[in-house]
C-alpha cells in the first residue's frame, strides 16, 4: 500500500516534469522528480528494515500456526473410534499419547518465545 502510494506519486511527479518541459526552465520538475525518487529509495529501505526486523516474529507466529494446525489433525485421527477396533501394532496407543505429549510441550515453547519476541 505504501509502495503503491509512492508510485503513484514518483508517476504524477514525472508527468508534472514531462508537462513542464516545454517551459524554459524545464529543470525544476527534474529535480522534484529525482527527489521523489530519493524519497521512494528511502521508504523501500525502511520497509526493507522492518521486514528484517519482524522476519523472527512472522516465522515465530508460522511455526506456531503449523504445530496448532498438526494437532487439530492428530486430535481428529486420535478421537476417530475405529482406530481401537481391529489388528494394531504393539504400542500404538503409548505413541499416540507420547506425540500428543510432545506437540502439546511444542506450542507450550513456541507462545512462550512468541510472547518474548513480542
């Protein structure tokens, strides 16, 4: 969006610039243009630098999303009643509460280096 007004701007400077080039001194929309190009330069850098700076947090929040989204699926597949009924391997229960258990120590971890980071 701010990208976007930027453009927009640097465009209408530069078509004020093209208007005013028939004048004699053609060199005054040049230089507004080439100072809404520095602007431009300096507002893509501080973007840049925030984007830097939130890159922790945004990969932070993802993790967290996809943990959460692994165990909605494995709480779906582990109150599925029929995987009690049939030929199971030996411990398939024990796995099932030990993945619960580490998932659920996972997102422990990861709102608690999320609440640190933000």
């Amino acid at each position: 969006r701010v990208l976007h007004g930027l453009v927009s701007q640097l465009v209408a400077t530069a078509a004020a610039a093209q208007r005013g080039s028939s004048r004699a001194d053609s060199r005054g929309p040049f230089v507004s243009l080439h100072a809404a190009m520095e602007t431009l330069a300096q507002r893509l850098t501080d973007e840049e630098e925030l984007l830097r700076a939130a890159a922790p947090i945004v990969e932070a929040v993802r993790a967290r999303e996809d943990l959460k989204a692994a165990l909605r699926h494995f709480s779906r597949d582990a109150t599925n009643p029929l995987r009690l009924f049939g030929r199971q391997p030996p411990g398939k229960l024990l796995r099932e509460e030990k993945r619960r258990n580490r998932l659920t120590a996972e997102l422990a971890r990861l709102n608690r280096s999320l609440a640190q980071l933000l």
